[in-house]
C-alpha cells in the first residue's frame, strides 16, 4: 500500500510539473488576446496572423492586420505582459481571457452620425492627456457639442462639430480627416458664411519653400545631393550648415514615378508607406536619414562647428529626429521621458535614450528653432538639452511634443490626439510652451509674418545668427 501511495504521490509530483511548464510556456507565448495599457487597443495573436483593433467604451473597430512573421520581432512576453517595441516607443499589452464582445458584434450604422460623434468623443475623454494644462471642462464641452448633433445632421456638420471640438480641447496634434467631398463642402459652408473683407495681399509661402530660399543664401559651397528635403554645406569662414525640412519622407519605397507625376510626392509616398507595418515604417524612415547623415558629415567633419536649421520643420518622426542628433553625442544617454494617458492616471514612464555614433562630431554646434519648429522638431530640441557641445539660438519651438495617436471612426474618418506626456531628465515638460532656446531672437509667432521677415532681409537674418554664436561662444 505504501509503495502505491509514493507511486501516486510521485504521479501527482510529475503532472504538477508538466503542467506549470505548460502553463509557463502558455504565458510567454505571444499568441492569444492583449488590451493596451492605455492608448485602447486590442491586439489579436495567432500562429499566422495579427489584428489591432481600436477600441472605446462602446466600440470596436478593426484598425489593422498582418502575417506574424511582420511583427515577432518586436514583440516579447514577460509574466503575461506582452511589450511592443516600436523605434524607443515600448507598448504594453495585458492578456485578457477572451475577445471583447464588442469585436465580434458587426459595425451597424457605421454612417450614423450620432455613433461617430459618441466614438470620437469616448476617445478624447479616456485619452487625451492634456484637460488639466488646457483648463478643459470636458462636461461642458462634450454637451455643448452633443447638441449640434441630431436626427438632420450631416456628415459636414459632424465634422465641423469636430473640428470645433479640437481647436477648443487646444490639441496640438488633434486632427480629422473626412473624405474629400465631406471637405470641400465644409469649406463652401465657411466661405459663404465669412464676410468679405478688403485686405492687402502679401506674399505667402510654404515651409520648403522659404527653407530653399534661406538655404540657397546661406551657403557658399552647396554640398547637397540625392535629396531634396535637406540642405547642405559650407558657409563662409568654413562653418558648416544642415538645414533639414522635414522629419520623415526619407524611406526608399521605391514609388512608381507614373504615380509621382500624378499624384504628387508626398501623397504617392504616404499611400506606400502606410501600407507597411508599424516596424518597417520605422527601419525604412531610420535608414533613409542614417545614409544621408553618414554622407553629411563626412562632408563637413572638417569644419569649424555646424548650424543646424529646423526652422522651418514641422515635423515627423522622432526616430528620425535622433539619427539626425546622435552624429554629435559621444555616449550614450537618457534624453527624455514618456508616460501616456491611462484611466485617471498614466502609464508607467518609459525612458528615451539618445544612442552614440561611431566618430560623433565633438566640436561646437548650433540648433535654430523657431515657433514653427513642432512635433519631432520639438523632440530633436528637447532631446539637445542634454549635449554639452549644443545650444539652440531663435525662438522656442512650438511645444507639439505628444505622439498623435491615430484613431479611425466607424465611417472610415481618421483622426488623432495628444495622449502622451514627455518631460526632460528634470521631470519638466513643454507641451504648449515649447523647448526654450539659449539665445533668443524674438521671433514672430505668426507663421507668414516670420516667413516674411527671414524671406525679406535674408542678410540681416544671417547676421542675426552669426552674432549670436559669437556672444556664446565667448561666454
């Protein structure tokens, strides 16, 4: 009897083994369902295929899918906490037992004016992170807007309601994109409702192009080639000068020119580039900008120190933002922090750090930023704060440092908002108020009205600069 009881005790020992092996191996599979901690998602693992899904308190709706094989590199589990790493972004996901409901049940009324409006809505009141700073009533605001919206609404007055929504939310990275014709009829109805009123026209111009004309005046040896969204090369008395005119656009995607022509440059590249996954949008961005970085400074290794002009840059992607700043940083280093909205608080923080090149350029350099200097141009400001050989000269930049974070209506509408928190290695953040500059210049907010100024004494605007490296220089 005895021998039985060690042989069933020994039985017991061993499926108790195998069972927590089991369990363990369960727990770190990636397979199965997640829920975002923040940002409401729901991601759907199998052993082929992926599926993100947006989700509010009343919604589900399908946001993208994939072969596995895309993303397993990204992705890891610990303790059943799945992280998703995107560039120096980590998402963490929670399993969850089952799919939600509200993923199985089918989009009715997808059109309904009054679900699109409730679905927007839900999203800014579980995700915007910015009511506090912004003095933002959202009851007031939610109901006030609510009632513009009924059984006779249109889709131009939803996004109209929209719109009005996000500019009083003061949400930097707040946008709606209805369709087009949604579009061109919303901006029949303002027009016709705007009184006509005698003004002098003065020339207005675009960010590339104001940033052409500054960087064609700057430079004594134009070393630029292959590109066209970054200038580069020598200034007088062997000063080197990049001016970099946008933070993204610079994957190889290699775009059918037939489409180019027609359609434009930038919309043919967005269309390419929002078809890959969310990683390969980021390999393809970092190495596009590292091979033209790697050719500018060996161009400039030479000179007495470098200007860095993002005046004019209202953005992109952070990643590219810091491929283009690691050329001047010797180790590495925490340049900033993360946290995003989550319930009535944020999720755990998530350190940024600023990785060394190989040969950094050690000598003195010089960032100029300006109020139109937003998003990843604000990260590449923030991020300098932490390099002794750096000092930014102008004015502060715009303060549009949260990630957007994308949504999609049940229409099909995208749309975004600020969700997220970044604050220097002092635990202080820009949001608004913008990264503050070294030297100020005092230039003006309004965009046209600083176009112009630069654009009408381009001398006294490179004068400007060059006085102010010399005062600190000598400091």
């Amino acid at each position: 009897m005895r021998k039985y009881t060690h042989l069933i005790l020994l039985f017991t020992i061993v499926v108790t083994l195998i069972s927590c092996n089991n369990k363990n191996q369960k727990n770190n599979s990636i397979e199965g369902i997640w829920k975002s901690i923040g940002y409401g998602k729901i991601l759907k693992i199998d052993a082929n295929s992926y599926q993100y899904f947006d989700i509010t308190d009343f919604s589900c709706l399908p946001a993208k899918e994939g072969n596995i094989s895309e993303v397993t590199n990204s992705m890891q589990v610990s303790n059943d906490t799945l992280i998703v790493k995107r560039g120096f972004s980590k998402y963490r996901y929670e399993r969850v037992n089952e799919f939600p409901d509200l993923c199985k049940q089918n989009s009715k009324g997808k059109n309904d004016i009054s679900y699109n409006f409730e679905v927007f809505a839900n999203t800014y009141k579980n995700h915007y992170a910015y009511f506090d700073l912004n003095k933002i009533d959202w009851d007031s605001l939610y109901i006030n807007s609510k009632n513009k919206i009924n059984s006779k609404s249109t889709e131009v007055d939803l996004f109209l309601a929209l719109e009005d929504m996000i500019e009083r939310l003061k949400d930097n990275h707040g946008s709606i994109e209805p369709t087009d014709e949604v579009y061109e009829l919303a901006e029949n109805q303002i027009q016709s409702e705007l009184v006509e009123e005698e003004t002098e026209e003065l020339k207005e111009y675009g960010d590339f192009e104001i940033a052409g004309i500054v960087a064609d005046y700057y430079l004594k040896e134009d070393l630029t080639k292959e590109t066209w969204l970054m200038k580069w090369g020598k200034m007088e008395n062997n000063v080197g000068y990049i001016q970099i005119k946008a933070m993204f656009l610079y994957a190889d995607l290699h775009l059918n020119d037939s489409l180019v022509k027609e359609n434009g440059f930038v919309s043919t590249y967005m269309d390419t580039f929002n078809s890959l996954n969310y990683e390969q949008q980021i390999s393809e961005e970092v190495a596009g900008i590292s091979k033209l970085m790697d050719t500018i400074m060996q161009d400039l290794k030479e000179t007495r120190h470098i200007i860095i002009d993002v005046r004019f840059n209202g953005g992109g992607q952070d990643v590219v933002a810091l491929e283009v700043l690691k050329r001047f940083n010797i180790n590495i280093k925490q340049i900033a922090s993360k946290k995003a909205r989550h319930n009535n608080g944020f999720t755990k923080k998530t350190p940024i750090y600023l990785e060394p090149a190989k040969n950094p350029y050690t000598k003195p350099v010089y960032l100029l930023t300006s109020q139109q200097s937003a998003s990843a141009t604000d990260m590449m400001a923030l991020s300098s704060m932490e390099l002794n050989n750096l000092k930014r000269i102008g004015s502060h930049t715009n303060g549009a440092i949260s990630d957007a974070l994308q949504k999609t209506l049940p229409n099909g509408w995208h749309f975004s908002l600020s969700n997220e928190i970044y604050t220097d290695n002092n635990d202080r953040y820009y949001e608004n108020i913008g990264v503050p500059v070294d030297f100020e210049l005092d230039y003006p907010e309004d965009r046209q009205t600083f176009f112009r100024s630069v654009a009408n004494d381009l001398e006294k605007d490179k004068r400007n600069i060059l006085k102010a490296i010399k005062k600190l220089q000598s400091e």
